[in-house]
C-alpha cells in the first residue's frame, strides 16, 4: 500500500469515540513534504489552513491586535525553520498550537501586559438574543469576564470549550498534565460564574 496522500492529524490515544479532536484539517501530504524542504508558498498553505485557530489563540493570551500580528510573525518563522524535523508524533495542529502559544508567553514576559484594547474577536460572542443592544451588552459582559481570567485560564477556555480539544490534547499544547487543564478549566469556569452573575446584579455565588 502507497503513502497515503494526505497528513493525518488525528491524535493517538485510547479515550474512545466519544472524545472529540479538534484538529480535523487534512493537509496534503505532498504540501507539508514541500514545506519541510523550505518551500515557503506550501508552508503559506499550511498556514492558512490552521490561522483562524492560532489567531484565536494568540488573541486569547496578549488580548492587543498589534501584538497578536507580531507574535504570530515570530511563531510562523519558528514553525517554518523547525518544520524539517517534524516527524508526526503529535499532529501538525497541536505542533502549530504549542509553537504559537509559547511563542506568545515569551512575548508577554518580555513586553509585560497587554493593554486589551483591541476589538472583540467574533469567538466572544455569545448566541442568542434577539434585541442587538441586548446582545452587545451580553457580548461586552463576556469579554470583560475573559479578560479577568489569567492568560493560562484564558486559553484552557479557548482550547476545550471553544476549539473542542480534549484535556490530554490541550495538555500536549500546554506542555502540562492533563489535570492541571482540568484545574485551570475548573478554576475559569468559578470565575466566569462570579463575574457574570455579579453583572446581572445576582450575586457573586457559584
């Protein structure tokens, strides 16, 4: 039987079929051997397919549009300079998302916090609501509740309950034990709880 011509990306594991990947996108096999021979237009392919989750990513942790756009540059050129050694032992999904998110910790440690000023990206919306300055008002609620959450609580939200990888695989683009996701999930969802409630005038109980 030949080479198969597309990348798997499934993640190995024994958690059965009820646990859902997030990494579904099927890149051409032949585009990811191009790039890790140093052919920039495949790694440019590569790339666009995964930008919409790396850039939510990246907006989760710095919350600045300018710094986004730069720590993206910087993880790309660190993706693309380390893509020949790239032997599939994760997915080429959760390879990107670790590359992106430390790349993005490294900024925030070297530049400190970000004033958060951009615009609201679309994954904080929330759905429903039929009066539009109700929902803005909901959508303004969320936002400002992310944003009180840590940049490491921030992203465990964004990975499992946004993106749908399972805590061993965030924990993979972590660099953490699957636990500790739990842990940080655990801890953002109390504190969501708390501010949400507080700013529909109910309390501040869990």
């Amino acid at each position: 039987m030949g080479p198969s011509n597309t990348v798997l990306v499934e993640e190995r594991g024994r958690e059965g079929p009820s646990v859902r990947r997030a990494d579904t996108t099927a890149v051409p096999g032949g585009t990811l051997r191009r790039a890790q021979k140093g052919d920039p237009g495949a790694f440019a392919e590569i790339l666009e397919c995964y930008d919409a989750p790396l850039r939510a990513l990246a907006w989760r942790v710095l919350q600045d549009r300018q710094s986004m756009d730069d720590a993206l540059q910087e993880a790309a050129i660190k993706a693309f300079r380390a893509l020949p050694e790239f032997r599939g032992e994760a997915a080429l999904g959760t390879w990107l998302h670790r590359i992106t998110y430390t790349t993005c910790l490294n900024y925030l440690r070297d530049h400190g916090p970000m004033p958060g000023l951009g615009v609201a990206e679309k994954e904080d919306a929330v759905p429903g609501g039929e009066d539009p300055a109700e929902l803005a008002v909901a959508e303004l609620d969320l936002r400002d509740a992310l944003l009180r959450l840590t940049p490491q609580q921030r992203v465990a939200v964004l990975l499992v309950i946004q993106q749908g990888y399972d805590l061993r695989s965030a924990g993979e683009i972590l660099g953490i034990p699957a636990g500790t996701v739990g842990s940080r999930l655990t801890a953002a969802r109390a504190a969501l709880r708390r501010v949400l409630s507080a700013s529909t005038g109910e309390g501040g109980t869990t």
